[in-house]
C-alpha cells in the first residue's frame, strides 16, 4: 500500500468518526429534549388535574418547555 492510500484511509476514517460523534451528540440532546419534556412539563401539569395548589407549577411548566425547545434546536443544528 503506497502512502498516499494510506492517508487517503485515514481521511476517510477521520471523516467517518467525525460523522458518528456529530450523531451520537445530536442524539444525546434530542433524548435530553425528549427527557425535559416528560420530567418537567407533564410533571408540572399533573397537579393541575389533581387539584393541588397550582402555585410554582407554571413556572416550571414555562422553563420545561423552553429547555425542550432548545435542547432539540441545539440537536437539530449538530444533525446539520
């Protein structure tokens, strides 16, 4: 195998890892989005249907939802 080959190899391989980090990292904050809405924004509306003092809930409901906007944003960039 001569050395242009060789390099030629290792280019393809470099570009070829780059390419699965970028998809693992924009897949990790998708299912962190996808985890911020479950924890945050349905845990923030249950107490509105069981009658509980609604107090701070909206708030949390408000944060839950713009974290999740931003985390699959922030996934969706990478992707791209």
């Amino acid at each position: 195998m001569s050395n242009f080959e060789r390099k030629r190899e290792e280019k393809n391989d470099a570009k070829e890892r780059d390419k699965m980090r970028r998809e693992k990292i924009a897949g990790y904050f998708l299912n962190l989005s996808q985890l911020t809405f479950v924890a945050l924004v349905l845990g923030a509306i249950t107490p509105i249907y069981t009658n509980v003092e609604i107090g701070a809930n909206w708030y949390v409901l408000i944060v839950g939802m713009a974290l999740t906007v931003v985390l699959a944003i922030i996934g969706s960039k990478i992707l791209k």
